[in-house]
C-alpha cells in the first residue's frame, strides 16, 4: 500500500458542504439500537482532508448501569498495545541501539534466556523481526485456556513479565521452528517489552512516551495503566468485560508488559495512528516502509500482516491497523487519510456468534457515512471549478 498516495489527492475547499458528525453518530446509535445488550460504543474519525474531526459515543459506561458513555471515556487498548511497543523498537533500531535481525540472546536477561531455553527454544535462533512479525514460534500464554482460568479465579493477583513468560513455557509446545509459520503470540511482545528496556536503560512506559513523542501529537489522555498516573480530570474508564465477567477493576498485570497495558481514548489512537503511519514519529523516511515489509515465512501467508500492523478493510478501502481484544480497532487509511478509532463493548451476541456483527456493522456504517462525505465535498469542489 502506497502512503505516498497522499500527496496525489487534490486539495479541498476551506469549506465543506455538510458536516458528517450527525450521520457518524446515527451509525453508533443504530448499533446500539440493535444491540439486545446493553451496548457501549465509542468512535474516533478524523480526515482532515475533508474537514473531519468527531468523536462520537453512544449506549452505556456499563452493563449494569445507566450512565451513559461520553465521548472521550478511556478504555483499555489491550492488544493495540503492540503497536505502540512495535514502533518504540524500531527507534530503538533507528538509534542503533538494536538490530531488525539481531538473535534476541543479545539482548535478554540470563534468566530469560534459561527459561526460553527450559520450554525447548533456542534465543540465538530467534530474531527481534519475529518477536515483532509473529513468527518466533513462541507459545501464546495469553490464549492459554488454563492462563485464562488463573486470571478469572483470582482477579487481584500481580502478575510479572517473566511469570507470563514461565507460563508460556510450561503450558505449551513451540508452535515451529523460528521464521516457520505466523502464530499470534503476547509472549513474543512480553519479550520485546524488556528488550526496549535493556536497550533503551529506561522503563518501558517512560521510553515509549518519549521515543513515540505523546505530548508533542497531543495524546493527553494516554498512559500506561498501574506503570504510569492517570491524567488528571479524565473521565472514569469504560467497563469492559471477558465473557459476562466485568475485569474493570482485575489487576491489569494479566495483560500489562507489552502484549497490552495502556489506556487510551479513540482520539488519542486517532492521532498516534495517523503520526506513525505518516511517518511523523520515526527520524529516518525508510523505517516506515521496513515497519510495513511483510511478515516472512517459510509458508507465505494469506493474509496481509507486516512487521507493525495487518490490513484492515473498511468499506472499499484497505488500511493499516491493530485490532485489541475488548472491542478496539485502531487504523489508518493512506488513500483517502482518514484515522479511525473505535471501541465497542464485547457483546454477548457478538460472542456467541464469534463473528462480531455489532463491530461488522460499525464499521461498515462508519465507512460509508465518511466515504458520503467525501463524496458531497468532491462534488462541491467540482461544482466550484
């Protein structure tokens, strides 16, 4: 996908014709509307090229409430994390301060190193381009059903990085041989998580809030939860759940050091996505596209998934983005620059289809009312020639 797109797309009139923020914000309440649950939805679009910034919200805080969400409500990002961890690397790389190609031997603790070896795998084989793309062969503790019943059973307790590693060993057999085949893994960014922290000598929230530049593209209501303080005067996170069990208040050490472990709202994932994927956040022009190369394997995939982000559809067009467990999908669509944010209450439905309508119908929405604006301001600026 060409981001230099871009810079083909001709300018737009200073003054569009309609504001699209009501029909976005019918999409939200349509599906909550349709929803038999007692929904939350939140949403983020922002496409300058047509004079569009909104965010939207719709239904409740949570299942057993009548609050209903605002629009700039936190929530966890779970697995969007990645994303953010996946960029601070390639600083890091940028810095020289690690290679794409490095053995992760050379930068993980000894002890790391034994337990990786205890579960049958070789650190001197693995590369930081698998950690990053999937492709190591590490076991995923973070899907493990008995990992899932620890977690349930006791939503207090403290988990470590490194307890979350032993896990992954214990429980599981490597899935293949490094650079084999892609399998989604949290325990590959667990390990990335301490790597950018050896590398970098500064803990992990602190470098990618730096490395990333938050305060410079405005993301005020972004922090990494427990490692880092809350911004003063933001709204109460939204509820959020694993199956019918609400795991606002568990302790957020079960998905905390790189796999997840930030707090976010869909404006701020607006700004970072349309920052990282212009290129704004990285110092050298080619890391952008290295970050976007394809995740290699012994078997060629299927589907498009590069060392950073997959491909995304919405509506016709195909973007770049990171989906998280809990309902959020951020991404970044270079043909016509729109960011999109989006952040829906698992429903029950959506679960017992395992198909995710509500999110299907969202996006569909969402993209159709964007791509009706855009047509209403090419339009007004033909009718001005």
């Amino acid at each position: 996908m060409a981001l230099t797109a871009l810079a083909a797309l001709p300018a737009l009139s200073a003054n569009p014709p309609q504001p699209a923020g009501p029909q976005l914000q019918a999409v939200l309440n349509e599906v909550v509307a349709g929803s038999k649950e007692h929904l939350g939805v939140l949403a983020n679009v922002s496409a300058p090229r047509i004079h569009l910034e909104w965010s939207g919200a719709a239904g409740w805080a949570s299942r057993e409430s009548s609050s209903r969400l605002r629009a700039n409500q936190p929530f966890r990002i779970a697995s969007v994390t990645k994303v953010f961890v996946a960029a601070a690397t390639f600083r890091l790389i940028e810095e020289g301060r690690l290679g794409l190609y490095d053995p992760i031997s050379i930068h993980i603790t000894p002890e790391i190193a034994r337990i990786l070896e205890s579960g049958g795998y070789d650190p001197a084989r693995i590369t930081i381009a698998e950690l990053l793309g999937h492709t190591s062969g590490l076991y995923d503790y973070a899907m493990d059903p008995s990992y899932d019943r620890a977690v349930q059973a006791n939503g207090r307790k403290m988990w470590t990085g490194t307890e979350q590693i032993q896990w992954a060993m214990q429980r599981g057999k490597p899935i293949g041989r490094p650079g084999e085949k892609y399998s989604y893994a949290d325990t590959n960014y667990v390990i990335l998580g301490q790597i950018i922290e050896r590398a970098s000598g500064q803990a992990l929230a602190a470098y990618v809030r730096e490395a990333l530049q938050f305060h410079a593209i405005g993301m005020s209501s972004t922090y990494w939860e427990m490692l880092e303080s809350a911004p003063r005067g933001e709204p109460p996170r939204a509820h959020q759940y694993f199956d019918n069990v609400d795991i606002t208040d568990y302790n957020p050490s079960m998905d905390l050091y790189g796999g997840g472990g930030l707090v976010s709202t869909t404006a701020d994932l607006s700004r970072f996505m349309r920052s990282l994927l212009t290129g704004r956040l990285f110092e050298d022009r080619s890391t952008l596209a290295t970050s976007l190369l394809p995740v290699e394997t012994e078997r060629p995939m299927t589907h498009g998934r590069s060392l950073m982000l997959a491909t995304v559809q919405f509506g016709r067009h195909t973007c770049w983005g990171h989906a998280g467990y809990w309902g959020t999908l951020a991404f970044y669509c270079p043909d016509i620059d729109a960011a999109v944010a989006v952040n829906i209450d698992q429903s029950l439905d959506d679960q017992a289809d395992g198909a995710g309508t509500n999110i299907r119908k969202l996006l569909s929405g969402l993209a159709s009312a964007l791509d009706g604006a855009a047509a209403e301001v090419e339009g007004a600026r033909h009718d001005h020639r």
